[in-house]
C-alpha cells in the first residue's frame, strides 16, 4: 500500500508557555503539516523543575486554537486514565476538533513520576497487558452503543460514551512501541499507526519484521498498519549552518537516539534524500523533533523546513 509522505510537528512542551506551543502549531497548520504531537509526562526526565503542561489539556486547547491540523499525542500513557474515560476524553475532543484527534498510546515507562504522583509501577511486561486491554476497552467505548469487559486489570459494564468519535470507525490509534513480545504484538492486533521511537530507528526494518510476524499470526495484512518515525531534524539553510548545529543537536538529543544513524541532518537537499531513504523502509509519517525547537529562530527552520523540504513531496 503506497502512502504519501507527510510531516508532524513533535512539541515536547518542555519550558514552553501556551502561546509560544500555539504559535508553533498555526505555523505549522499554515505550510500545510499534517498534524502536531505533543507528550504525555508528569515533568521532563532529570529536568523536573522546568514548567510541563499537561498534555490532554494542552491538545484542548490546540484544538481550539487552530483549524486543520489535526492534534496527536505521542505517547498517552495508558496507566494514567482508565482507558473507558479515556474514550470519553477522546471521543469527545474528537467532537470538539471536528475530527481531527489522533490517539496516541503507549505503555509508560517513566518509574519516578509513577512513583511521584501515586500510581503503582507493574513489571514492563503487566504494563503490557494493561495496555493491550486499554486498547481492547476503547475501541469498544468507541464502536457500541453501551460496552462491557471483563479483563485481568480492567472491567467495565454497560458504559455509555455519547457522542461518538466524528471520525469512524474511530480516530486513528497510533502505539508506540519497541518491545517485540508483547508491545509489537499489539501493535498488530490493534494499531492503525505503529510510531517507531527514535532510539530504535536504526532497528526499524528489524520491529517492522516482527511486527509482520505477530500480523500472520493473528490474521491481518500488516500492510493495513502505517509506519511512523520520531526522528531528529537538524537543518541548516547550507553546510556551514548545519555544521554550526550538529554537535549541539548531539549534545542536547543524543539521549534521544544515536543522531549519526537516524537523524534527518545537513541541507535541505540532504534531508530531502534522507526522507527518501526512509520511505523506502515503509515510513510514511515523520514525527519530527527539531534540533533548535527550544530557541528563538526556531520559526525560521520551520519555514525553511517548509520551503525547502516539503515541496519535494507533493
């Protein structure tokens, strides 16, 4: 199934105020990106002093402050809402955008702010499972007109969820995922959208592998998944401005993912082939994070990024 090729706009809200975040995302809605991702954490790892908005709250209000876009989450972790009232989040924000949430799930992972905020931190694997029947739960709340389950950690009975999403079935559910047992396999059964993190980019035909593997176990065509990336964009308007970005980019994101094997790095010219290189493992989607998103001109690499990048693909 050939895709065509668009760009996300990846806002980790880390110190940045709502109108700088709105900013962003009407400059974005304006060059033509697909949509805009925001995070889902308590605070920033080894940064927990610097302001961290909300992340439901802040995808209300980018739904509010703009038209096309469409407003995505990467990830919601899933052990922070029950999944039947994260339906109901959902659908009704679905309602709210005019269609145009995606739903982004993930499992969570970030020990200390479980800890820090009163929530149990279960094993990876039952953080899995909880996963799979959050899943499980909100394609029901979303599809039936009162919906019951009975799981190993969640159990609802006769729950109503009016309205229902605008889009139909539902809107697009993208997991975020690495762990092939059990994530992948979920992936497999349920996603719309599978986001390859950007710390396994450099595995991504490997995941893309078993997750084909976990689809002919369970039935389905693995091409009706589309493949998303989290990827590190450093670009500079020639070499000399790239150069002048690199190792910043490799001081600030290599926590991230190793840059040198998954960033989309050098001139406009050089991104362009790096997408290219991309799609042509299956990547449809591109889920950026700009390597100067914390500083002032970062509206001018947007634009460049526009200009100079994107007409190539359309």
């Amino acid at each position: 199934m050939t895709r065509p090729i668009q760009f996300g706009l990846f806002q980790p809200q880390v110190g940045l105020p709502f109108p700088a975040i709105s900013e962003r995302a009407l400059a974005c809605e304006e060059a033509g990106f697909h949509s805009i991702w925001v995070t889902d954490h308590m605070w920033v790892g080894g940064l927990p002093q610097i302001d961290f908005l909300e992340g439901w709250t802040l995808m209300s209000a980018l739904a509010a402050a703009t038209n096309t876009i469409r407003i995505g989450s990467l990830v919601m972790c899933n052990s922070f809402r029950n999944p039947a009232f994260l339906a109901k989040m959902a659908a009704s924000l679905d309602n709210i955008s005019q269609g145009r949430l995606e739903l982004g799930l993930g499992a969570g992972w970030m020990k200390a702010e479980y800890l820090g905020y009163g929530y149990e931190f279960p094993s990876g694997g039952t953080r899995a499972n909880q996963l799979k029947e959050g899943v499980e739960i909100i394609k029901k709340m979303f599809t039936e007109d009162k919906a019951s389950y009975q799981g190993e950690h969640y159990t609802i009975s006769n729950a109503y969820n009016n309205p229902k999403p605008v889009q139909q079935p539902y809107p697009p559910i993208t997991i975020g995922a690495a762990a092939e047992r059990k994530m992948l396999k979920t992936v497999a059964q349920h996603a719309d959208r599978w986001n390859c993190p950007a710390a396994v980019a450099h595995r991504l035909e490997k995941k893309w592998g078993v997750i084909t593997e976990h689809c002919n176990t369970v039935g389905r065509d693995p091409q009706e998944i589309e493949i998303s990336e989290q990827v590190v964009v450093v670009l500079g308007k020639d070499e000399p401005a790239f150069e002048a970005k690199w190792p910043i980019a490799k001081k600030t994101l290599g926590r991230l993912a190793d840059l040198d094997k998954t960033a989309l790095r050098g001139t406009p010219a050089q991104v362009i082939e790096g997408i290219k290189e991309k799609n042509a493992k299956g990547v449809s989607l591109f889920t950026m994070v700009f390597s100067d998103m914390a500083q002032d001109d970062f509206l001018d690499t947007l634009e460049l990024f526009a200009s100079e990048v994107m007409p190539a693909f359309r």
